[in-house]
C-alpha cells in the first residue's frame, strides 16, 4: 500500500465531491465535550433457526402456529403510537447459510422496546421450535468522518429496507486504529469514501456498538444488485484502512420479504 500523505491523499472537495471533515479530539479528552442525551434510533438484528421437528406437524397445525407468530410479530409495530418510531424489517436466508433461516431487522429510540418485541414472539408456540444464533445490537449516531454524503447512510436517520438485499456484519477496529492521529485516519476513510462513490447501487447504514454489544459496529447494506455489492467489498480490501479491520465476520445475505413469506420458506 502507498503510505498515506499529502501526495496520496483523496482529491480535494469540489463541486461534485461531498465536503469532508476532521475530529481532531474524536474521545473529547482535550476538549471535555459534554454527553450527547440526544434521542437516537437504536437497532436490533435478530436471526432465528427453525428446529426440523416443526416441519413434522400437521400442515393445519403448522399454519395456525405460523399464523400467531405473525401477529406477534407485526403487532409490535401496530399496536405502538407513532412517537415511538418503531420500524421492521423482515428478511429470509433461508437456502443462503445454514446457521440462520431468516432475520427480523427492528429499530427503536430505546432499547427496551427490543424486549417487548422479543417478549411477544417468546408467548408464542412458533418459539418452542425456533433458536436465535445471532442477535446484534447498535445504536445510529453522525459519523465522525463524513459531514453529508447524500445517500450514504451516514446521517441521522436510518432509512432501512430500500433494497431487495441486505448484507450485514458486525465489524472490529484494531486497537492500532485508535492511536493513528485524527489526521491519519481522515486519510485513510477519504480513500475509503472515494473508493465507493462509484458503487451507487449500494446504501450503507452503519451503526455503533460500544460498550453495548460484542462488536464494534454493525454494518448492513441496502441494494439491488449482489454482484455491485460483492465488487464495492472486494474493491475496499486494496483501500489502506482495510488493514486496521480486525474482523468483518459472520457476513449474511438477506432477502426481504413478506413475514408470511419469510414464514412459508420455513416450512
């Protein structure tokens, strides 16, 4: 890789370029910056395994038990007032990976909404026959690299569902990362955002996860088109902050549909 400087660094704001900016205290140790109370919207990515032994019931059965589910699941948005800004998402993965079957993407302005939308498919008979390998929890907030990228996903407000796909992982810094200067790092992400721009395709929403969940962040793209989202990934593994990454992994592909598609891919 050529090292980062003046002489490599991403080509200057311009007309067409979106206006960059740099965090030279980002932890506030220098400047003591005061704790952010705003209202944010938090998110919940929830997989869920189904056990075979469902598939053995009788077709009537079956549909009555799928039946309930949904309207656990569905009632959690229709049943909150709108100040809540609930929103989900459902997504089968059904035929893609073998330690998930499909996903159910909900976001909130606080995080014990999470527990009623759970506690509402956990009454149901649908949960005795289902496991969740893979639960992530992140929280949406101004990314410290980019002021406004018009449809990058960076601002205030996830806008969820707008592809047919969506790719998500959770992802972990190196500590390496955090000692770089303000400066080093901008750098870096400049190479980063300019790499992608060309990949229009593709709506990032990323989302953070320190000290409320294992990983750092969780990272989930919108799209309709697999192959210019294989290209973009494939495409930043050259970009130099791609050696900071000290995971990127499990990665699932998700395809939204319907609950009660969702459901009938299950059995």
């Amino acid at each position: 890789m050529q090292p980062s400087g003046p002489q490599n660094a991403a080509p200057k704001a311009g007309p067409g370029r979106p206006k960059r900016m740099v965090d030279l205290d980002p932890s506030g140790q220098v400047t003591q910056k005061e704790p952010d109370r705003a209202n944010r919207q938090f998110l919940n990515y929830s997989f869920f395994k189904l056990d075979p032994a469902f598939r053995r019931l009788p077709q009537a059965e079956r549909d009555e038990i799928k039946a309930e589910f949904a309207a656990a699941v569905e009632g959690w948005v229709s049943d909150a007032p709108a100040e809540k800004g609930h929103i989900q998402r459902s997504y089968s993965l059904v035929g893609l990976r073998g330690d998930v079957d499909f996903m159910l993407w909900r976001i909130a302005f606080d995080v014990r909404e999470f527990q009623d939308a759970q506690a509402r498919v956990n009454r149901t008979r649908l949960m005795g026959y289902l496991t969740q390998p893979k639960t992530y929890t992140s929280m949406q907030k101004r990314s410290q690299y980019v002021n406004r990228v018009e449809g990058s996903g960076h601002g205030m407000e996830i806008l969820p569902g707008q592809g047919k796909y969506l790719f998500i992982y959770p992802f972990i810094k190196t500590r390496a990362w955090y000692d770089l200067t303000p400066h080093a790092r901008q750098g870096m992400m400049d190479e980063h955002i300019y790499a992608s721009e060309p990949f229009k395709g593709v709506r990032i929403n990323t989302s953070y996860s320190y000290g409320i969940d294992d990983q750092e962040f969780v990272v989930s793209f919108d799209s309709d088109y697999p192959q210019e989202f294989v290209d973009l990934v494939h495409r930043l593994r050259y970009t130099e902050a791609s050696n900071f990454t000290l995971q990127d992994t499990p990665m699932f592909t998700c395809v939204k549909k319907e609950l009660t598609d969702v459901l009938n891919d299950l059995a």
